[in-house]
C-alpha cells in the first residue's frame, strides 16, 4: 500500500492569502488607531470576553456558575456559536483546543485526552443521544441553529453519568424563547453545491414559552483523488426541525417539552481494488420526545423528573455498476427509551448534594447483527456532594464526593467513584484536581456485528467475547485571570484503561480479497499529556484565543503509540471588530502533528504509515447594515489541505451568506 501525501493546491491558496489576508492585516494595523477614539470602555466588557463566566450543568448536572465549578467546564455561549460561523456542532469543536475531530464512513467524531469517540459521551439536555455507528455519533449531523450553549467536561465523568463518560461529555444545550416574539433566518450559499437555510420563530407570554426550529442543508460530493471514481466525501441533503416549549404556571413549578426530527440522504461512490464501482446511498433518521417536569421547594432543594424517547434509523444500500454481484443493502433500527428522577438539596448550607436514579432501554433491529435483533436495560443510582468545609461565604476550599452504580443486563454491576477538589489560593487563582474511575460497555454492534461494505472492500465482524472497558483518571489543573485582559488556563491528565476495544484487521486477507475487520481488547492503554489555553485581549478591538496540546497516547501491550493520535496539535482564533464600519473579522485554524497508523498485513507483519502535519485555517467577515440585517462571507479549509485515506476533509471552499431578524 503506498502512502499518499497531503496535496496543496498552490494557485488556489495563493488566491485566498491575496483575497483576504491582507484585509485583515490591514483592519489589525488600524485597531491602535480605532482603539485610542475609544479610551474608556467598560472595563466589565472586557473581561466578559476574556474570563469565561455564565452557569452551566454538566459538570455537577445541576446549575452551577461557571466560576464555582469543582470540575472543569468549558463553554461555548450562542454568541460565540453566531461569531463562528459554524453549521453543525461538527464545525463548532473542529478548531477547539483539547479536541480532535475524527472523519470517517462513520461520520465526524470527538476525541478528548486522547480516548476514542466512544469513550466521549454526548448529551442533548441532559439526556443521551442515540444513533452511534461502529462507536461514534456523527457531529455533523446537529445542527447548530436550535443550539444555546454547548458545555465540554473533559475527563472521566461515569462518576455522574456512567458508560461512555471516561473520557469526557459533550453536554449541547438547546435554546429557548426569551422574547414576547422574535423570527430569525439565515441564508448562504458556497461552492462545493453548498445551499444552507434555516430559521427559528420563538415566543414568550407568561406562562408559555415556545421556539421553533427549522433547518434545509445541501452540499456536493468531493473527491481528494481524482484517479479514480469513487468520491471522498458524500453529498447530502440534511432537513430538520426541533421544539422547545415550556410551561411555569408559578416560580417552583416547571414543564418542558421537548420534540425533534431530523433527516439526512447521504451520496457517494466507492471502489474496492478489484475495479468494482459501487453507487452508496444512506438515509438516515432520528426522532425525539422528552418530557422534563421540574419542582423547586425551595432556594436549596429541587426535583426534577424526565422521560424521554429517541429513535434512529440508518438504510444502506450498495449499487454496484453494471453488475448485481455484490449490491447490498442494509437497514439498522435503535430505539432508546430513558426514565431519570433527580433531587437536588443541601443538608446544610456548606453540603450540595446531587442525588438520582435513571432507567435505560435499548434495543436495535439491524441485519448487521448476527440475530438480527438484540436489546438491553441498565439501571443507575449516583450521589454527589460537595463539600464547603471553612464556611459559605467567598469560599476558599471545595471537595466533591460522587459514586455510580451501574447495573448492566449483559455485563452485571458497574462501581464509579470519584472525588474532586478546587482551591482558591488568590481571588483570580482556581487549582482544580481530580480523581475517577470509568467504564464503558461493549455495544452491540462491537458484539455481533456482521457489516459489509462491498464498495470499500471491507467487511467488520464483531466478537462476543468482549470485556467492558475501564479506566482510572486523574486530572490536575489551573485557571488563572492574570489580568482583565489576560486568562491562562492549564490542564494535566492521565489515564489508565483496561481491555481497551480496539479495530484491527484480520491477518492472512489474500490480495484482492475483502478485508476483514474485527474487535479486540488490549490489555492495558494509557493516555496522557498536557492541555494549555489563554485569552488575550491584545487592543481594545481585538481579541486572541490560542491553545497548545501534548498526547503521548500508548498502547502498553504492543508498546507502541495508539494508532491516528497526534501528539502535537496547536489552535487559534483571532478576531478584530472595526466598530466604524460595524464590520468583524475572524481567523481561526488548528495545527496538527503527524499522526501514526498500524495495518496488520499479515499474521507476523504490521506495517506502520504516518500522516503527515496539516493545518487547518478558517476566515471569515460579517458586516453589521442594520439592527435587523446582517452579511457574512467565509472561507473554509484555507490551505486546502485534504488527504482521501487519511484527511478525508472538505476541500477548500468559499461561501457567503445573510442573516436577519424581526
């Protein structure tokens, strides 16, 4: 197998620096002078921006100011999802520091500290999301216009909310109305077959709340690799709309209602290296209902119930050319039914507790499965305190208590402890550390999988006699505000898993023949490293957020690194507002290192490739006309890198767009 290269296109990259990077240059040389017309801004702005502040809920799954937390929790607020210019929660975390975003078949995934997108757990409000295929939720299709906040916890969290938590969980908030009325659209278009529009009408009377969110998406294929026919990304065509009603007859009593529907027709063409040519079609469904009835007795004490139901559906079909030999087609059905209670209370005022239980139960009708048909229920039970020995007022010293038991129906009883401290030494100083254990279940599809993908030229099996996965993580960092205009964030974590689930291929495939992929646990795997961030406010116009991370990610049985990790990756996002034109620009982008992969040739032979470094870079500019209108033009994917084996992104693309609201 030959490695293939990373092919900048230079006539087209040049054509973007001399487009649009001078303008920024040339806007960044005229912030001294717009910054001394302005010499007295209020300094609670400036630190708005550069200190994060707000309330979030996945740390403690209770309301908690952002300051207070004794785990870290980054957020991501709807104003900095706007500014970004991003579609999907895909696109939002692509250029964030401490992540990875993985693209494959599977869709676009999330690595944290160097875990897998299956050890990541994501949420919609709280709850858990379904329609994972071979271990990831694809990103790429949550779109990000019925979104109010997303919330990052990195580190291992099963202590609160069990399986799939040990490397970290993705909370995404979705947005409520907050005005008497309010409609708002938005409108692009971009090469590449990009088409994107989506609205959002909410209102509020007393004691209603409604918002509506509605959402069409388009885009071509891509190909990386002209030689041949297949494509490198499919096209598709996303539509889809969400609800969120609440109902608060008085201050303790609350109703929400949640509903959601989504829709996406994936196209794409594959070869396999016998010549065969396959047209691929994935439709894919999902389908949501949550009820969440909340009652708070008192400034302390609050009961919160909430059911929920969610539905996938994934239809496959393999078309191959001129020829009936190896079509295929496939049909994957997953239902996810969940009941929680949770009691939020105090015993004193220096004890916050968390107490709850959930109920899930799934089951999956695919002919991926050996059986066709398999299904589950677990059970939890999880308390947390937290702890303010020296006093409640301006508290110094925290300490968390939680633990989780799990009862699995295929795998028995799940214990997940951990313990959490935040000391502040300085009023602008938090040292935050932390201890936890994890787990994460076999799914079925890693159990009885039977898939093949003729068109690819592989096919995956799964093996029954998997062992769930565990780990311990420990978790230390700081968080400084230097100055108003200065925050420094700095985080170390290093995990332990046992019988790690990885991918390998099965030895001894003769040449020409259908790969074979099956799953296997490695005894022993860590993972560990070092995360950095800061915000800078470098004049009074702009604003500067950069980002280091370390990886050194092993697999301590083969005593190597763990296949597609890097272990350098450095971020940016740099922006400038020229107030007198109402106009602001943004730059943002992610270095990667080279990135290692293993391929088992034979029983006796693996053959290590490595990825070359690539850069990421993003522009974009939005005009202010008016309170109501808004233009927006961007850049995707700068320097057009892109590899159709191992970078199988998007190509460089332009678009540009109008937004308004009445």
């Amino acid at each position: 197998m030959k490695m293939k290269l990373i092919i900048i296109r230079k006539k087209r990259t040049t054509a973007t620096y001399s487009s649009g990077l001078p303008i920024l240059f040339a806007c960044l040389l005229q912030s001294g002078a717009a910054a001394a017309k302005d010499q007295a801004p209020k300094q609670q702005a400036a630190e708005d921006f550069v200190v994060p502040t707000g309330v979030v809920i996945s740390g403690s799954r209770s309301v908690r100011p952002l300051k207070d937390t004794t785990t870290a929790v980054e957020m991501i607020s709807r104003r900095e999802i706007v500014n970004s210019g991003a579609e999907t929660v895909a696109d939002l975390l692509e250029e964030r520091t401490g992540l990875e975003l993985t693209r494959s078949y599977r869709g676009a995934g999330l690595r944290l500290q160097g875990l897998d997108e299956k050890h990541v757990l994501i949420l919609m409000d709280g709850e858990r999301t379904g329609g994972r295929i071979g271990g990831t939720l694809d990103l790429s299709r949550i779109p990000l216009n019925s979104v109010e906040r997303v919330e990052l916890v990195k580190g291992p969290s099963s202590a609160l909310y069990g399986s799939d938590a040990m490397g970290g969980v993705v909370n995404i908030i979705t947005r409520n109305a907050r005005v008497p009325r309010r409609t708002q659209w938005r409108v692009q278009l971009g090469t590449g077959g990009l088409m994107d529009f989506n609205a959002s009408y909410g209102a509020q009377s007393n004691p209603w709340a409604s918002m509506t969110t509605v959402g069409w998406h388009r885009a071509a294929p891509y190909d990386l690799n002209p030689q041949d026919e297949a494509t490198t990304g499919s096209g598709h065509v996303m539509g889809h709309v969400f609800n969120r009603t609440a109902y608060r007859p008085n201050d303790k009593l609350s109703y929400v209602l949640r509903t959601s529907y989504l829709q996406r027709d994936q196209k794409g063409v594959d070869a396999n290296d016998a010549g065969a040519v396959f047209d691929r079609r994935n439709l894919t469904e999902t389908a949501s209902f949550a009820v969440e009835p909340s009652y708070r007795i008192d400034d302390l004490h609050q009961v919160k119930i909430t059911t929920s139901f969610r539905y996938f559906r994934d239809q496959y079909v393999s078309d191959q050319r001129n020829s009936s030999a190896l079509d295929s087609g496939q049909n994957t059905e997953e239902k996810l039914m969940q009941l929680s209670a949770q009691w939020t209370g105090g015993f004193t005022q220096q004890h916050r507790y968390t107490l709850g239980g959930e109920g899930f139960f799934e089951d999956l009708q695919t002919e991926r499965l050996l059986d066709g048909q398999k299904d589950r229920y677990r059970t939890a039970i999880f308390l947390q305190d937290e702890w303010k020995p020296f006093g409640t007022g301006e508290d110094a010293f925290r300490l968390v208590l939680g633990y989780r038991w799990d009862a699995d129906s295929q795998f028995g009883d799940q214990h997940s402890p951990k313990v959490a401290v935040r000391y502040m030494p300085l009023e602008r100083l938090k040292l935050r550390g932390s201890f936890g254990r994890g787990f994460r279940s076999p799914d079925f599809k890693e159990l009885f999988l039977l898939f093949e993908n003729p068109g690819a030229g592989y096919m995956v099996e799964g093996a029954p006699d998997l062992a769930p996965e565990r780990s311990s993580s420990v978790n230390l960092s700081f968080e400084w505000a230097v100055h108003r205009r200065i925050w420094w964030f700095v985080n170390l974590f290093h995990n332990e898993i046992d019988n790690l689930i990885n991918t390998t291929q099965v030895a001894n495939t003769p040449a020409g023949a259908t790969k074979r992929y099956t799953y296997h646990n490695i005894d022993t795997a860590r993972t560990q490293g070092v995360e950095t961030r800061t915000r800078l406010r470098l004049a009074q116009s702009v604003t500067l957020e950069a980002g280091y991370t370390l990886t050194n990610a092993r697999d301590l049985t083969r005593d190597r690194v763990l296949s597609g990790r890097a272990r350098h990756r450095a971020t940016f996002d740099l922006r400038y507002r020229y107030r007198p034109w109402k106009v602001r620009f943004t730059t943002r982008g992610a270095l990667v290192g080279d990135r290692p992969f293993f391929v088992q040739e034979s029983e006796e032979t693996t053959r290590r490739y490595v990825a070359p470094s690539h850069a990421l870079v993003d522009l974009r500019i939005a005009k202010k006309l008016n309170a109501k209108f808004r233009l927006f033009a961007g850049i995707e994917n700068v320097l057009n890198a892109g590899d159709p084996t191992y970078l199988p992104i998007q190509p460089l693309t332009w678009s540009a767009g109008l937004a308004g609201q009445m």
